[in-house]
C-alpha cells in the first residue's frame, strides 16, 4: 500500500480522524483484555492449541471467516474491483469458492487426521521428523509473505487515515502494532485469537453491510444503475463490465487470468492459518456447521466489498481511486468516505469511524493469526517432536517464544520492504499455498499409495517451482506497479506461477512416489488403511473419548 497525505488529498475531515485514532486505541485495548481474560492455563496444551473445541458452530465459523477475510481481501480485492471492475468481481468470486473448496473437501479429513498443526494431519499416515520439519518450513514460507503485505501496510494505513506523511510515524506503526499482533498470539492462543476474529468480523460485516446499503441508496436501490455509473466514470466504458481490463484479451492473458483464479482457489484454502481452525471443531458435524456459517460469511462479504468498489468508482472516478493509490488499496475507504457526500453528520462520521477500525482490527487479527500459526508448527512439530514427551507447561512457554521469534523478524521485515509494492508477496504465499500445501494435502489424505519420498518431494518440489519461477513474473518487475518498476527482468510471462508449480507440484509427488518403490508404497498403503477410516469417516481421535487421556502431543502416528 501506498500513498498517504492529510485531510486535504483524503477528505477525512479533522473529527473523523480523531475518532478513528481514539477508537484504534480503545479497539487495540480491549481486543488485548480479551486475550488475557480468555488465555489458557500453563500447563493446558489442548486449550492453548485447539480453544478444547470449546466454540459453538456460529463462533468458530465467525472465527474461520475471520482468518480468511484478511486486509490483502478488504483492501487488495476492494480495490482491484474498483479499478478492473468485472475481473476484480471474479477475484473475489474466487476467494468464496476457495472456501467452499475446503468445506467440501478438506476440512473434515483434516479435522479427523490433525490434532494441533498441519503437520500432524500429514504425519497421522506419513510418520517422521522430516515431514513435520518439511511441513513447518513450508507453513513459514507460505504465511512469512502475507504477514509484511499486511504488517507493512498498516503504517501507510493509517498514516492515509490520520494524514501524516512521517516515515518515523509510520515505521512505529509497524512496529508498535507488531507488538500488539505477537501479544495477541502469545497470550491468547487459540481461543484468544478467536475472539478477537469474531469481534472484527461482527464490526467488518456490519459496518460493510450498513456502507453497502448507502451505496445502494444513493442509486435508488438499482444495482444496474451503479454498474452502468462506475462504467461511465472508469474510463475505459462497458470495457469495465467485461473480462479483460486487468489481464487484457490476448490468448496469454486468458491463461494468465485462468491461473491467477486456479491460485486463488487452491491456494486460499490450503494456507495453514485457515486450515488450523478444523482442528478447533470437537466433532465431524461441527466443522461441517462452521464452515457453512464461514461460507455463507465470506459470500456475503464478497457482496460488499462488490457494491462498496463499484460505488468508489462511481462516485469518485477510476482516476481519483488509482491517483490515491496506484493498485486501488484505499478504495473501500475512499468509497465509504464519497457516499457520505460534503456535508458529513455525525452519524456519518460514527459509521467511517467502525468501518476505518474494523480495518485497523483486520490488520491485527489477520497478522496475529498468522503468527500463530507459524508458532504452533515451530514448537510442536519441529522442537516438541524431538523428545519422547515434552511436558505441557514446557511446550507452551516454546511456543509463546516461537511467536516471538517469528513476530520480530517479520516486524524488521516489514519495515524494510513498507515503501515496495507488496502484491508479490501476497501472490507468492497463495502460489505456495497452491503448489505445495495443496498436493501435500490431496495426496497425504487421499491418496493411498502415497510415500513418504512423495510427500516431501511435493513440498519441496512445489516450493522450489514457485521461489525459482516467481522473480520472474510481471509482478516483480516490468510494470510502474511492480516491485522494481524501472527493472526489466519479468521473463516468465505470466502474474503468478500457477500455470506451472502447480501441475509441477503434483507431478513431483507422484514422482516421488513411484521412486520410492512398489515395496515401499505397499507398505504405505497399508499404512494409510490402517488410518483410512479416522481421516475419511470421522472416527474418534485421542482425547476426545471420554475419560481418555490424549497422548503425548506430537508423537501420535
């Protein structure tokens, strides 16, 4: 993200941007009471890792839309529909049926295979240190990216939204919210991160739907009427409403846009932020029942963020939303802020003020889930799998330091990387996602001739596709809006890798497999039919037996 300037290049009036400061505080306080007030125990691994389940099917799929819809999809997406207007639509369509692809397909074996990471659903049929090392190297590389997009956006955020233009201001921003991020994982754990992600989706739904409404309302309730405004005002005429303005219309560019989509799609519901809260359902039907209430959440957010983009353009012009910011990032705020006209109420005001925190709250519940994440794979799979059996107590101190650890290097990061165009990194994590997490994962839980070679030759295989091909992607270089606008080293002719790590990833781990040799995938089948009926048909894992002790965390097959 970037462009930042005062009142007078924003609009925000003085009052708005007081209000919207003392609420970011109060936000940021409350949301860390939170977190002490629902924290776990020392010595309880269940609630620090899973919450115990402990959340209704409404709640953990507020939780589980909450992870999903991050501020690369608020501002990213909103601001792609604002500038592309039909492919920016298709985008977003995409980002809902990457998480009906993991409702349908992936989230009751997980659920059933996993216990506290992505690597115990890997290691439930493929023992081994190496698989969780590989796995956990692979969950950093794929949410290590995401987290700078975000953590780095947040001081342009809000130096966009309060008018300083400080590079000092905006870097403790970074490195102040950072802070709040590693304390909201650390302390909180599951649960505690939860609730501040159902907090944010609750403040992001309502004041989303309450914008969309207005937007709606000032074109007399006739979404044609808003469609054919932000055409005329998009300069590029019915152009807006078709496929084409983003990518363009040549045969390269449809295989381009085919792939970016496929990314998306595979990519968005294979991240190990997202697929961590499976293992927080107590039972097969619960995460069945969260996952509809994530979809039904996420398709209609999908419907805002349609209306709000559109309404930017509309009512601002195409060249007013890319003039504040060349890649459209301040689109849904710009457009909350137009429908509200020159003469701005008080209740107006209130209503910028929710919809400007629900933003600054998605920046941190995103983040913090995101280290969350990287720090439960870190203790559990990489150190606590090192001994026989690690005691409680000890395996969660490891893992609030192992959110340290990976929180200060990415807020350094951050820093470093806040005044470069960040959308790379968002298409290099769905890339991972996509290429190496997905296969990992169709394979590990469905297929039964897999091997352990396979396995890793996918993770692997498919990481290194992606980091080899991705510098030379037009994202990077080759373009005013990439990375190195003024290089020209983009000799892969395409935005995301997609087209070619992805079949590369699955071809790596059949690969491997056959490799391996029939020996041994016989006996990895038989392996996997040893387990194939707690991963498909929901069979009781340990621990959720009554009067069953679980066993040692990390050690189960």
């Amino acid at each position: 993200m970037s462009g930042a300037g005062g009142p007078g290049t924003t609009g925000f009036s003085d009052s708005a941007q007081a209000m919207s400061l003392v609420a970011f505080s109060a936000a940021a306080t409350l949301t860390l009471l939170l977190c002490v007030m629902t924290g776990p125990d020392r010595d309880d691994l269940d609630e620090f890792y899973t919450g115990y389940g402990s959340l209704s099917p409404l709640r953990n799929g507020l939780a589980i839309a909450g992870d999903y819809i991050s501020a690369a999809t608020v501002l990213g997406t909103g601001g792609v529909i604002a500038l592309c207007g039909y492919d920016g639509v298709v985008l977003a369509l995409s980002t809902a049926l990457s998480l009906m692809l993991l409702m349908f397909l992936l989230a009751e074996p997980l659920r059933n295979a996993g216990r506290f990471t992505m690597g115990d659903a890997l290691a439930r049929r493929l023992p081994g240190r190496c698989v969780r090392i590989t796995t956990s190297a692979v969950t950093i590389a794929a949410l290590l990216p995401l987290m700078l997009v975000q953590l780095a956006g947040t001081g342009q955020l809000m130096a966009f939204i309060l008018g300083f233009t400080g590079e000092t201001l905006k870097t403790g921003c970074v490195v102040g919210l950072g802070a709040l991020m590693i304390a909201y994982a650390a302390i909180g754990g599951m649960k505690g991160t939860a609730v501040v992600q159902i907090v944010k989706i609750v403040l992001l739904m309502g004041s989303g739907a309450l914008v969309a409404a207005l937007v709606l309302h000032r074109f007399d309730w006739d979404p044609g009427a808003l469609f054919t405004a932000a055409a005329a005002h998009s300069g590029a005429g019915p152009a807006f409403l078709h496929s084409g303005l983003q990518f363009g219309t040549t045969p390269t560019s449809r295989v381009d846009m085919i792939a970016t989509q496929l990314t998306v799609v595979l990519g968005g519901a294979c991240l190990p932020h997202i697929t961590m809260r499976m293992y927080t359902a107590s039972s097969a039907r619960q995460v069945r029942r969260s996952m509809s209430w994530a979809v039904s959440l996420v398709a209609l957010f999908v419907l805002v963020i349609t209306v709000v983009g559109f309404g930017a353009t509309a009512l601002l012009g195409r060249t007013a939303v890319a003039a504040a910011d060349p890649q459209g990032n301040t689109a849904y705020l710009l457009g909350t802020r137009a429908v509200f006209g020159t003469d701005v109420t008080a209740a107006e005001t209130f209503l910028f003020t929710l919809v400007t925190t629900a933003v600054f709250l998605t920046l941190l519940a995103s983040v913090a889930g995101m280290i969350l994440a990287c720090a439960n794979s870190l203790a559990h799979d990489v150190f606590a799998a090192r001994v026989q059996e690690m005691p409680a107590r000890r395996e969660m101190t490891l893992a609030r330091v192992c959110a340290l650890a990976t929180g200060v290097p990415t807020i350094l990061l951050a820093t470093l990387v806040q005044h470069h165009s960040l959308q790379p990194l968002v298409t290099l994590s769905f890339c991972l996602g996509a290429s190496a997490l997905a296969p990992a994962l169709v394979y590990g839980l469905f297929w039964r001739r897999c091997t352990r070679g396979g396995l890793m030759a996918t993770l692997i295989g498919g990481s290194l596709t992606v980091l080899l091909l991705m510098p030379g992607t037009k994202l990077v270089s080759g373009s005013p809006v990439s990375a190195f606008p003024h290089a020209h080293f983009d000799w892969f002719p395409f935005t995301t890798t997609g087209i070619v790590s992805i079949p590369t990833g699955f071809l790596f781990g059949w690969l491997g497999t056959v490799l391996s040799g029939r020996a041994e995938a016989q006996r990895q089948r038989h392996q996997y039919e040893a387990v194939e009926g707690r991963i498909l048909a929901g069979a009781v894992r340990e621990g959720d037996r009554p009067g069953v002790t679980p066993g040692p965390p990390g050690r189960s097959a």
